[in-house]
C-alpha cells in the first residue's frame, strides 16, 4: 500500500476522536502563530493539516490568508465539509508536501505530525528546501514533531523523533530558533505522547 493510500484509508475509516493525533483545540500551534506577531492578513500554510481544527481557530480569529495542504483528499473533504460557508475562505492543496505545487510565498508554514514521517534524509531534505523555497527571510516555520522520548511511530508508521536542538541542527543557519516546548499529548483514550514544538524564524 502507498503511503497516502495509508492516510486515505485512515480517514475513511476512523472518525477524529478515533485517531491519536486528535486534539479539540491546538493550543500550542496557536499559541506559537500568535507570538510570530504576523497580521491576520499574512499567508499560512498548516501542512498535512488533515482534518486538524487548527483552520477553525485561525478563521475564527480573522485570518483571511489560509491554505491547508494533506494528500488524503479525504481528509480535505471533511474538513471543508465541517467548515461548511467557510471553506471557500481557504486555499485546498491535495498531494504529497514533497511534490505538489505549493503556491506561497507563505509568512508562516506549520507543520504538526507530518515531517517526523520522513524517516530518509533525502526526503528531510527535500521538505526543508521546499519550506525555504516558499517561506521568504522573516518568515516563520512552526513545526510540531514527537519528542525524542515520545513513541516510536505514529499511525502505526515509523517516526524519526526530535529534541528542538536536534531539529533546530537539521534546518540549519538559515533558520533562527525562536522558541521551543515540549507538551503531552493525550489521545482521545488517554495515553500520553510526548511531542517537541519549535518556532524557527528565517533569516535575512
Ligand atoms: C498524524 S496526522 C496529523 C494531522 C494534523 N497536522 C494534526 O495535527 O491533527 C498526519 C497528516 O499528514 C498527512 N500527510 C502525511 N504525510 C504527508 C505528505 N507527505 N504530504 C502531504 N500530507 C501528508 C496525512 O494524510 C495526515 O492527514
């Protein structure tokens, strides 16, 4: 099975408070978007968003500029379905974050629990030369993976697991760390998993 066959099945067949990822408000994300200081005017694009509610918050809190991106159109579809109105105020962009047309340039990228899955160095490097691609100097990355004491996979697939440090190594000098956490997750049936959040500016 493809990979994206993987997700697609996933969200055919699970609904949100069945998946372990599932959170009823993204607190950390956006506590992170809000200390960019970047106007709700400013373009953002949440990567493997899936059917994350972290559109709902940013629309609820006047962003105009939104695009979401997930190569499980599936996915996608439930979330604009439960956008109903809308989700005509969004940017959809079905396929791999490797590959599609981006669009952008983007003030902010966020990424949760979608680049811990690339477990080949290629693909790493890949997706940062495309993050730095569509993020020009300034701009904010936001990216969200487990922690190096969280699990070993996600989804049933395997994980590289990040301390901010070692992600903050990887993403290399172009980036300015500009904060880090750690914070548990609980899933909806309450196990805990550890995650890293790291808020990276580039530089000029
Ligand atoms: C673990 S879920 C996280 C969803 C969301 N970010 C959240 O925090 O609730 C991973 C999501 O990323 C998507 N995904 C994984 N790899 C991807 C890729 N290479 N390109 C696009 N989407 C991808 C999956 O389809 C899935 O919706």
């Amino acid at each position: 099975m493809k990979a994206n066959e993987h997700w697609e099945k996933i969200h055919q067949e699970k609904t949100a408070d069945q998946v372990s990822w599932y959170q009823s408000e993204p607190t950390v994300s956006l506590a992170m978007i809000a200390k960019t200081g970047c106007d709700v005017d400013q373009p953002v694009i949440d990567i493997g968003g899936g059917i994350s509610n972290l559109v709902d918050h940013l629309l609820a809190a006047s962003y105009t500029n939104l695009a979401v991106l997930d190569w499980a159109a599936s996915a996608l579809a439930q979330t604009r379905q439960r956008l109903a109105d809308k989700e005509t105020l969004v940017r959809w962009i079905v396929g791999d974050v490797l590959t599609v047309e981006l669009g952008g340039p983007y003030r902010i990228w966020h990424d949760r629990a979608v680049f811990h899955f690339l477990t080949e160095k290629e693909q790493q490097q890949r997706y940062l030369s495309r993050m730095a691609d569509v993020v020009p100097a300034g701009g904010h990355a936001i990216l969200s993976t487990f922690a190096l004491d969280g699990p070993e996979k996600c989804s049933g697939l395997p994980v590289v697991r990040y301390s901010s440090d070692s992600l903050s190594e990887l993403l290399g000098e172009t980036w300015e760390r500009q904060e880090a956490c750690l914070y548990d997750h609980h899933t909806p049936w309450q196990s805990v998993q550890r995650f890293q959040a790291s808020r990276f500016q580039k530089k000029a």
